[in-house]
C-alpha cells in the first residue's frame, strides 16, 4: 500500500522516526512490530529536563539515535525559498516556539520551519523531502500535552498554521469544509453566527489546529453528546509522504463506497500522511444551555452524583468534567479565578443541552435536588447565561495551563473502570511523597457516544504531577 | 500489508473474484482502480433473469470471466470433513438457499458450505483455501438486498451461522462482545432482558447476522440516534485470507493507540478477511418511547413535516422513515396489514426515545398539533404501547418483502440532497412506463449521529421496480 508506503521519511509521532524498510516489505505483522517499537522508543523520548528524570544514554529518558536522514543544504533552503519565499523560516528565534512543546517537556533541533499555505505546496515539500531523504515534522497549533508535536532532532517543521481557510460552509446540512491549520476557536466563532457549533471542543482550542485534532483523534469536552471524530469527520483532504494528494472530501453523512481510507488518518498522527483539508459534520447551537458546577465530599459521591445524572439528565446530558480540589488551589494561586461555592474535595462541572429550555431546567432542578437532598453534592451554583457559563468552564478548561504556572509537568491520560481511576491519583501522591509538589487528577467522565446510556468508565483523568526542580 | 496480500483469493462482495496480483505490488492507486473495476464488474453481475434483462456475454447481466481458482478435490472435501464433521455441508438441495438471494436476483453454483463453530475453525478453513487457491464467499445470514452475500460461480461458502454465541455482556458498561453469526434479534431480545437495546436495528434483523451488519456497514432504523457502526463498534477479532487471527477486540470507548485497524474491516464486505467476532457498544433501553405513523399529501410536505419535527422533538427523535402508497397498496395486497390511517400518498413513521415519558409526550403532542393544524400532515395515529409500536414499525420494515410477492425486484440506495430525491421515483415511472409492475419509493430520511441537528438530506431511498416478467 503506498500510504504506507514512503512514511519512513516521516517521523512517527514527531518525535520518533520509523524504520521501517522503504522497499515496502511490511505486512501486518510488522506493522505491528513497528508500533511496539514506537512505543518503547517515545518511552525513551528525549526530555529537556532528563537530568531530572536522571536519565543516561542506556536508560529511559534517553533519545534514540537519529536516523539516517540527509542534512538540509543550502540547495534545500534554495527550494523552500523559491516555493515559499517569506515562509521558509530559519531564524533560530523564530523557530524557538516551534521546537519546544506548550508544556515544555521536549525540545527539537529544527532548523528549518515552513509554512505552506496551499495543498500544492505541501505535496511540493513532501516530494522534495521524500526525494532527498529529509524528515520532517508536522506541526499544528503544538498544544499537545504528550510530546508528539515537536522535532526530536533537526526535522524540518511543516506548519499548517497559514492554511487557515474556511473552504466551504452548508448552513443546510450543517457540514463545513475547511483547511487543516484553522483555529478551532475560529471554526467556533464562525459556527456560532450561523447557529450551528462545532462538534468538539477543548481547552486548547484558542490555538489547536482542526487537523491535529483530527491526526491525534483528540475526545475533548463534547465527545460525551456529539461522538468521536470517526463519526463527525466525513472527509479528509491528505498529502502522504512522497507528495501525492489523496482527496477524501466526501461530504456525505453515510459513504459506503469503497474502503474507508480517511479513518487511517484519524488518530495515526501524521504518520501516514499530512492532513490538509477536512470535512466536519456541525450540530446546530442547542437551544438551551444550562451549567451546573457541583462540589462533593469524596470520589465514590462524584461517581454517584454521575450515576443519578445520566439517569434524570438522560439525553440532555452533554458534558459531565471533574478535578480535585488540589486543582482549584493551582487555579486560585497562578489565575486568579474564584471558587464560585464552598471548599470541596472534588468539583463537578455539568453541561446539558436540547431543545425545550423549560424542559431542561425542569429535568437539571429535579437532578440537582436530589444530589443536594441526598448529600452527594455539598454545594453549587447554576448558569444559565452565556458570561457566566463561560466562567464556570474556565476554571475546568485552565487546569492545565495553572499546572504550567509550577514548573515541569508530566500528564498522562488514563482509561480504567471508574472505580479505581481515582486510586492512581493517590497512589502517585504516596509513591512520590515530596518528590512532586502536587499530584492532582482532573478529566472527562463517562465518555459515551449516547448520553443517556454511555458507560461507567472514566476515560481521560490526567494526573498531572508537578515535578519539583530542586530534586 | 498483508491484510491486503492473501484478498485476491476472497472474492469480492462475494460477488466478483478479485484480481490484483498475489505479490502484492499493490499501491494506493491500485486499490482505487481495484475499487472501479469492482463496480464495473457489479454491474456485469450474473441475473437469475438476465432475459430479462437482454443480457448477453458482451452485454451487462453477462457474469464476469472465472479467475484461474482451482476446484474442491475429494482431498479438499476430506480435510474439511475432518475439520468441520457434519458441518460440511454438500447436498445440492441444502445448497440451494446458500446459493441464491433473499431476492432471488442473483444465484451462484457453489458445492461446498462450511459452517464452522469457532474462529480456529474459521482460521484453518481459510488457510487451506489460501494454501489450495481455492475462492471462499463468505456468508451471514444472507439476507442482503445488492447480491453480495452470494457465490458467483464455485467458490466455497464460509457461512458464521453456527457462530452464534454470545462471548461476554457487561451490564454497566452496556458492552456485549459476541461471535460474528449472532442473529440480531436474537442479540436484540438478549439485551432487552437486560435493560440495554442494540444501537441498529433493521427491517432483516431476524436472520441478519451481526458479522454482516458490521461487514456492510448496516445503517438502519436506529442510526438517526445512536450513530454509526464505525462509533458504536468497539472491537473486532477476524481471520486474514491466510488464516492468521487479527484480535482488535478492544472494549474500551476510547482506544488512541496504534492505528484503528478495525475501521479497515467494517463496510469491506469480507474482502479483507472474516470478521468472527464483534465488541459493541449497547445503549441503555429508553425509558420511554412513542411511535406516531402520519400520512402526507405531498414529498414536499413530508420534507416541512422532517423539519418540523428536528426542531420541536430535538434530541428525543430517534427515527423518522418514510414510504409512498404504492407501497401500502402492496402491504395490503400481499401482507394483508391494515392501514390505521386514511389513505395518503406519502406515510412517515416517527419514533421519540427519551428519560421522561411526560416531556416526551409534551413535546410530541406539541409537534403534531402544529403539523395537524398547519395541514402538513393529514392523517395520523401515535403508539406508546409495545404491541402496537411493533405494528407501526412493521408496516415500514416489511416494504422490502411485500415488494418480493410481485416477482423480480431491483433495488437501489441512492444518496442525494433532500428536495431532488423522490423526482428520481417519479422519473423512473415515467422511463419505465408499463416496463415496470411498481416503482416504490420508501427509506430512512435524514441520517443523523445528532438527531436534534443533522443534515437535511436523504441518505437512503429504495427505489423498487417491479420489472414484469412477460416483458
């Protein structure tokens, strides 16, 4: 398959690149091989505070050895420039903020940053990097918290942060075409005027591109009501690695024509190819929108304040997020944000969302007096305009950028049966003692494509430990 | 890849043996031509009734060549028989229903069907076939409606029938992990024992089996709400052409690591392997649910009604299909069902499923009275009891097989913005003229992963002729 074919000219994850043999022998099993590989090669990803880590060249933390890739040359830099004169970057202070990841973790070496504007131009730079054995790194909007959207070494960084045209918007079917470097937050505001809204939303989405959310099939704050990308993403524009152009742009809802090839570049991070166009399936606004943010005493009441939501809430429900209290200290401290109800060990923040505001005030009061009567819920306070709903979200939606405010941080996202997700967090606390100033756990609960009736898993906490610099 | 390599000795929608070369020099753009071809061939495909049709070999309704596969030897039969004893099935007359349609439209002349028990089965079978360069035709329960689930000339029939257990149910999640030749009502029944529904439904769910559905990519009755099965299906296990066994039977809601192989195998027909056994996700069975059955006087009129209805029932709209009188006319004649409203020429089914019968209702009640009073609709009845629900439902599930009673059908799914589609009806009763017995029109309006806020299209209209035999 030529998909597969050329993406050993292309780092794996940004951060590792594949080996695999460019004479194409792989079959499945090698695929298989090679993401095992993958996986303990990012174990050993190179930390730009590995002292920390005490990493050592045999052990983890350590950077794998760089492939044999070409350098760039000054006949390079000459083709970049004649492609793309003025968006060929090669001031290392320009480059500076694309080498290093928003969480500071990992840092690359690229020389070089291109920023493409057109589909053609990226086929042109893959063909050219293909042809002369250059990696390269693309890179959206590099608000990944895993380390994936940066160079390991001196891979040439391909932005799509100047492909950021609406291409097409049916205010009909609700399906908006668009290119792969727009802001997610535009996409938002520019739904928004035509009542409809984008099918997911995150805390990143001031700067996250549309494409890497797609590369990375990122869930977000929406997937509990609107679904995963593999159902929202009807079709996907795509530049693979030796510079051909595969056009998926389908815009239609059900496509039984053929193998579904786009679904191989949701989630496999640019891997495969460069994602330059999509085509995304909007809802229209909801009608109502009512906040609810909850505080309880323990893990065990949050997850039954959960149980008893999805039950009176039913298809409604179309967000359900937590973080502890360790969290709104960090959000107090370096944002300033205020605590809306009493001290709680846990906090809660409730969404719903239909089409009878009556009927949803109704449905979220009885919820609400039942988890207040029951003493699940200690305190709250409901939102149902739009300034004040945006507040609530805030303090959910900074957690991670009040993190940042501490000093390194290391997230993880984890998926285990809701019971025992809180336990990890705990556990970290008493295996790193003070070697971490804070352990804290925050994420999605019950992820589900059907609100009413999704599972009792907890399928993103991120425990995010903050590692202290002294040790 | 090898899950492409050995598929040149599966035939293609079991209905064209596919002829890409066995080294496997295959790219991309070899698959899209392999893809044409395929639909070129489709249309050559072997009719029962080709006279009817005037086919002729240059002409199509003329099968295509026989690829050089080799034939079942006596020795082939004895492994079999050894492998699968009783289950070697070789008797013509027990060949026979394998062997031909649901809609008696296309018929193989296969000699062989193996029904094996268990994946290893299933794995042996296929890697003696792959070894022997024998073609298999995988079967469900061969209730499909475009000829795929058929031999075309010898090739053996792999049937999952007697793969029909249930593997594991978890009743929190909601996530039932089962083998591939599960019959989908009796899953349907399994789960309503259990408090939990399956997220499709289709008119064939009492012979369908689920490795089908997933093979086909079945949308069905239910996908307006629940979405498709690339979301809901959370893992597969399925034997390559050479018997090696792929277990992707993750069931976790959100699996991001390694690429989505799975999504390869839904809606590819068996062309990349078996599938034997399907994870999915199960929603919670509604706690209340309504059907309201409407009659319209015009198409136009039934597209206000859908709009109507997306606005006022929102997020508890789980199904709106629709059918023409020429449809009831055969429901009545050949099915003796009665009409429970007067006659009208156009007939919509609408389904709430919510988690409060009263908002439900209100809401309901709220649509029809503003349809009936701004004459939308004419006529109309709604259910809330079971059985009568069952009888509603039944009058648009059983169009397909009404339509069987009046001889040869030829059926089409046809995907086109809403206000074009049924022009396509009325001009095929025109192109046809007497040629035809019926053209019908009837199918699912507006396919939607959210029901409040999807597209304004059609994805599915069956257009149904009759051709007369004596023409």
């Amino acid at each position: 398959m030529g998909i597969f074919q050329r993406f050993a000219r292309l780092p794996l994850k940004s951060t590792y690149i594949w080996s695999l043999c460019p004479q194409y022998s792989t079959d499945l099993t090698a695929v298989d091989r090679a993401l095992i590989v993958r996986s303990s090669q990012l174990i050993q990803h190179r930390c730009v505070h590995s002292r920390v880590m005490g990493a050592s060249p045999g052990n983890p933390g350590a950077a794998p050895p760089r492939l044999p890739f070409s350098r760039v040359t000054r006949e390079d830099l000459a083709f970049f420039r004649t492609l793309l004169p003025g968006r060929t970057i090669t001031d290392p202070d320009l480059l500076k903020s694309s080498n290093v990841d928003w969480l500071k973790t990992v840092e690359g070496n690229s020389e070089v940053l291109l920023r493409p504007k057109t589909t053609e131009e990226v086929s042109q730079i893959l063909r050219h990097c293909n042809e002369r054995n250059l990696a390269v790194c693309p890179q959206g909007g590099n608000t990944g918290l895993v380390g994936g959207s940066v160079p390991v070494f001196d891979e040439i960084i391909l932005s799509t942060s100047l492909m950021n045209q609406v291409i097409t918007f049916d205010n009909i079917s609700g399906i908006l075409t668009c290119q792969a470097g727009c802001v997610l937050e535009n996409l938002s505001n520019y739904l928004e005027e035509r009542d409809f809204i984008m099918p997911l939303d995150l805390g990143a989405k001031g700067s996250c591109h549309i494409g890497g959310n797609v590369s990375t099939n990122a869930g977000g704050l929406r997937l509990l009501r609107y679904g995963s990308l593999r159902g929202t993403v009807l079709g996907l524009e795509v530049v693979l690695a030796d510079g051909r152009i595969l056009n998926c742009l389908a815009t239609l809802r059900k496509d039984n024509t053929g193998y579904d090839l786009k679904q191989l570049f949701i989630g496999s991070e640019g891997t495969l190819g460069v994602i330059t166009a999509v085509s995304i399936l909007c809802p229209r606004k909801p009608k109502a929108v009512n906040v609810a943010f909850l505080g309880c005493s323990s893990f065990q009441q949050l997850l039954e304040t959960f149980q008893c939501c999805r039950g009176m809430l039913g298809e409604i429900l179309s967000a359900f997020e937590f973080f502890d209290a360790s969290c709104m200290s960090l959000l107090e401290k370096h944002l300033k944000l205020t605590n809306p109800i009493t001290e709680s060990p846990f906090y809660i923040v409730i969404e719903t969302a239909g089409s009878n505001a009556t009927h949803d005030e109704e449905k979220l009061h009885k919820f609400l007096e039942e988890v207040m009567t029951s003493s699940l819920v200690t305190d709250g306070t409901v939102a149902t305009e739009a300034t004040k709903i945006k507040a609530l979200w805030s303090l959910r939606e900074r957690v991670t950028e009040a993190l940042t405010h501490e000093g390194y941080t290391y997230k993880y996202d984890i998926s285990l049966p809701v019971e025992k997700i809180y336990d990890l967090v705990q556990d970290m606390r008493g295996h790193l003692g003070d070697m971490a100033k804070n352990v804290v756990g925050y994420g999605h609960v019950g992820m589900s494509s059907e609100p009413s009736t999704g599972p009792d898993y907890i399928l993103c906490i991120s425990i995010a430990n903050n590692i202290k610099l002294s040790q």
